[in-house]
C-alpha cells in the first residue's frame, strides 16, 4: 500500500489516478453510503474540486486507487463553512494559516482487506498517517473536517481522537460531527502502520509507502 501525492499541478500526469479517485466516491458516497451528491458519468464531483486541491490517493498493488481524500487551505472556500455551518458552534471556521481542512476521505474496503490489531484497514492507517505528513511538511497544524460518528469512532480507535467543533446534528441519511485534528509527530507515531516510509520520485514529489 502506498500514498501518491497529486498537487494541483500534476492533475494531467495522474489524471487516470484521478478518474479513479472520481469513480470510487462515486461508488461510496453515492452508492454505500446513499449520500446526496452529484455523480456525472460514474464519476462523484462537487464545486470544491474546482479549488485546485491536492489530492492523497492510497494505491493498492497494481495502482488500483483503494483510498482517497482532499486537501485544500481552511482560509477558504471550505465544505464546512460553506456547505455545513450548522455544524459549527460559532456558525464560521475561526481558521488560521497552519489549519487544513480534509474532506472526500474514502477506502475501497474490497481492495483494502488488511487490517492492523485495532481492526482498521491498512489503506485507513496509511492515508491517516499520509495527511499528517502531508500537512507537517506543508506547515499545517490543525486539520478540520466534516464527517459522521461512526468515523469519529474509526478516529478514536486509530489513536488520533477528534476535538469537536459543535454539536452532531442530522444531515440526510446520516448523523454529522464537525472537529478538528493535530498534525505532529506524536500522532503521526501514532497511527503511523508498519513499514510505511518516504520515498522521493523523479518529479521531485514523494511517494509514501506501508508493506
């Protein structure tokens, strides 16, 4: 398992990465989860990817895309103040130059089918540890997020518990939580899986990997 990092200006080299990224949320949030979101072509979309963010993409032996999220600056537009203020106490992201905000984060759990002593799947740990790097090395601190308990739960049992931003509230079909993460070394030990290291590529990125 490894992490592919796709910065804005890599979207045309890894675009086949990309279409599969499209396709799998199309087949989670759309299809397991049953999530009101927009598919076109196979493909699930929203006006965020428009902000050029950069993308993690956890692959799987053969570059199959098991796992995917996207990164993009809290200073703005972001999902949670634009899309899901209900779930902010203060009704607005009191964001900062060192917070990220993470949204889209799925894994293909057909693909991912190892799974570490606390039950997660692999490619969950390594995009884990992938967005903690990431942001380290991107001098980010804090990464905030929109999600449900029931992967406020899967946080919690990585060892990388969230701090709340507001109360849960129902959105759709599924309960909401907005919170915010620290990105540092003690959590990048943390949820860090074994053999997961970091590799430079020719174009000067970084290929991250987890045996």
């Amino acid at each position: 398992m490894r992490i592919l990092t796709v910065a804005p200006d890599q979207y045309e080299r890894h675009r086949n990465d990309l279409r599969q990224m499209h396709r799998l949320r199309a087949a989670v949030f759309g299809g397991r989860l049953a999530w009101d979101v927009s598919i076109a072509a196979g493909e699930e979309r929203d006006q965020y990817d428009d902000c050029r963010p950069t993308y993690l993409l956890a692959l799987a032996d053969g570059g199959l895309v098991a796992g995917c999220v996207r990164l993009l600056p809290a200073s703005g537009p972001t999902m949670l103040e634009q899309t899901f203020p209900q779930l902010l106490d203060a009704g607005s992201l009191r964001h900062h130059s060192g917070m990220v905000e993470s949204s889209r984060f799925c894994v293909d759990t057909s693909l991912a089918s190892q799974r570490d002593a606390s039950q997660l799947h692999l490619a969950t740990l390594t995009l884990f540890a992938g967005i903690i790097e990431w942001s380290m090395a991107s001098g980010y601190s804090e990464i905030v997020t929109a999600t449900d308990l029931r992967f406020e739960r899967i946080l919690k049992r990585a060892g990388w518990p969230m701090r709340r931003l507001g109360e849960p509230a129902t959105i759709g079909n599924t309960i909401a939580i907005a919170g915010c993460l620290p990105a540092d070394s003690g959590s990048f030990k943390q949820v860090c899986p074994k053999g997961y290291h970091s590799t430079p590529q020719i174009d000067g990125s970084l290929l991250r990997s987890a045996a």
